[in-house]
C-alpha cells in the first residue's frame, strides 16, 4: 500500500499545485506546495487515501484513457 499511497500523494500534490491561483506569479512556490504536500500526504497514508474518490481526485485517476 505504501507504494500506491506514495503514487496517490504525488498526484494529488501535483493536481493542487497545478490548480493554485498563484502559481503563474509564485512558480518557486508552486514547487514548494507540490513538495511539501506530496511529503504531508505520503506521510499521512491514511488521511492521503481519504481524498481519492472526491472532487480533489478521481478514483480513475490512473485508469488509462479509452
């Protein structure tokens, strides 16, 4: 689980970072947001997996494209 919840953290810190209102004006930040929340998440399994299925991140997410 730890894997796929380390996959998870990673999208999800890069979905929030990449839907920021300021990350056209603060990029530096923006990079901070994604490394810091990934890490948060990851370390969090629990509360991480709590988001997936939400309006945060499909369940599908990984799913390929048909």
């Amino acid at each position: 689980m730890t894997r796929s919840t380390n996959r998870w953290a990673r999208a999800i810190a890069e979905r929030v970072a990449d839907e920021w209102d300021g990350k056209a004006d603060f990029p530096e930040d923006t990079e901070l947001l994604r490394d810091v929340l990934g890490k948060a998440l990851s370390a969090c399994p629990d509360e991480c997996m709590r988001l997936v299925g939400t309006g945060v991140i499909e369940e599908s997410y990984f799913e390929p494209l048909e």
